[in-house]
C-alpha cells in the first residue's frame, strides 16, 4: 500500500476511538483524575478535584478544563456523564 493510499482522517478517527475506549469517558464528561501522565499545568490548576474535559486527541493526549492542563493518557473516574 501506498502511503498516498492511506485515509488519513480515518486512521486518525480509529485512533481516536482506541483512546477513548481506554480512557473510559469522552469529551464534556466530568472527571477525578485516579492517575496523571505526563503533561503542562497552568499555575493555579490542582489535580485533585473534579474537572471537565475539554478534549481528547487520537494520540492520548487529554486536555482538561478548557486548557488549564494537558496530560498524556491520563486515568481517570468518571463523576458525571
């Protein structure tokens, strides 16, 4: 296969399905953070607490509370759907 061949958008929509799968919780759900990856945090965010999130890449990067953090394959438990 060539890679002009590839559907690009659909490789990145299967990802993006994967890992959200194994996050366990999606996009606008409100979330305790169990355990944090890798990421930036802004100043004033505490990983304890409950917080929204925001956005959920195809390569597990997880952004919580409209920007205030960004973590890498976070766990997490969902509080609120």
């Amino acid at each position: 296969m060539l890679s002009t061949q590839v559907d690009v958008k659909h490789y990145e929509n299967q990802n993006l399905a994967k890992e959200m799968a194994r996050l366990g919780a999606n996009v606008g759900d409100v979330v305790e953070i169990v355990e944090v990856g890798s990421g930036s945090f802004s100043s004033d965010w505490i990983k304890s607490g409950k917080h929204v999130i925001s956005k959920i890449t195809e390569c597990g990067h997880v952004e919580f509370d409209h920007g205030k953090a960004f973590c890498f394959r976070p766990v997490v438990r969902i509080v609120s759907a």
